[in-house]
C-alpha cells in the first residue's frame, strides 16, 4: 500500500507520533538539563516555562499543570503539527 492510501490518523500513524513526541521529549528534558548546563550553557526547564504560561493566561501558577502542559505539548502537539504540515 503507498503511503498516500493510508489514511492520516491511522492507528499505525497515531502510535508512531506518540512514541516519537516520547522520545523527542525525553531527549530534550536530558539535553536541557543535564547537558546543557555541564557544557556551561543555559538550563532550558520547559515545565518552568509552560507555568509562566498557564500563570499568565490564568492569573496563578499551577505546577501540576504545567507539568501536564509540557508533556502534552510534546507527546501531542509537536508531532501533530510536524503530520499535518
């Protein structure tokens, strides 16, 4: 079957976005945190990000959340937008 047959969310397709948002994500977390700052560069902690996010649009803070926010933003929404673009 040619790849243009299948159908966009597939079941095979929807697996392969989650399992490479997964790792994507986890490759960034160990880059931004451990390699990053032991090369002497900037710590990049996403999660402080997404808080600063969620207090902006809300008001307050809320660490689980923004917890929530980062994760789903990588395992969902980066590949998401990387499949329909």
């Amino acid at each position: 079957m040619a790849a243009t047959d299948r159908p966009l969310f597939g079941a095979d397709r929807l697996l392969t976005m989650l399992l490479a948002g997964a790792v994507a994500t986890a490759a960034f977390d160990l880059f931004g945190q451990s390699l990053s700052p032991g090369l002497g560069f900037a710590n990049l902690a996403p999660v402080p990000l997404a808080n600063n996010v969620i207090q902006v649009v809300f008001g307050a803070p809320w660490a689980p959340g923004a917890h929530a926010l980062h994760y789903l933003a990588g395992l969902v929404g980066y590949p998401l937008g990387w499949m329909l673009i």
